[in-house]
C-alpha cells in the first residue's frame, strides 16, 4: 500500500486496514511456529503498512492540534 493512497482515506479505515495487518503479523508468527511459511516478506510488508497507517493518523492529529491553536 502507497502512503498516497492511505491519506485519501478516512481515520476508522485507517484504523480498520491497521488491526488487518496486525492481524496478518500474528497469523504469520503462527505459521512460522508450525513451519508453514507461505510468503517469507509477508510479515515485512505488513509492518510497514502498519507503521504508514500510524504516521498518517499521527500526521492527521498534529495538523488538527495547530489548527486549534
């Protein structure tokens, strides 16, 4: 997922697509604990679009904080 396209959307599926990923990093411990790894990058990818999705609603709450000053 590109970070262009995760502004266009809103903060509750910002926070939907993030407990997904979170979800898929578990899944994928799970199978590497029982040996049946299907996509090694899996876990990588899927922690960086956690880290994006953070960054962006990070980015949404600082810009909403200057602009109640």
């Amino acid at each position: 997922m590109k970070a262009n396209e995760l502004r266009d959307k809103d903060n509750e599926t910002l926070v939907k697509q993030m407990k997904e990923r979170e979800n898929d990093v578990s899944s994928f411990r799970m199978q590497v604990a029982t040996g049946v790894v299907e996509n090694v990058r899996a876990a990588r990818t899927a922690r960086r679009d956690i880290a994006r999705i953070k960054t962006i609603l990070r980015e949404r709450d600082i810009a909403e904080a200057k602009g109640k000053n």
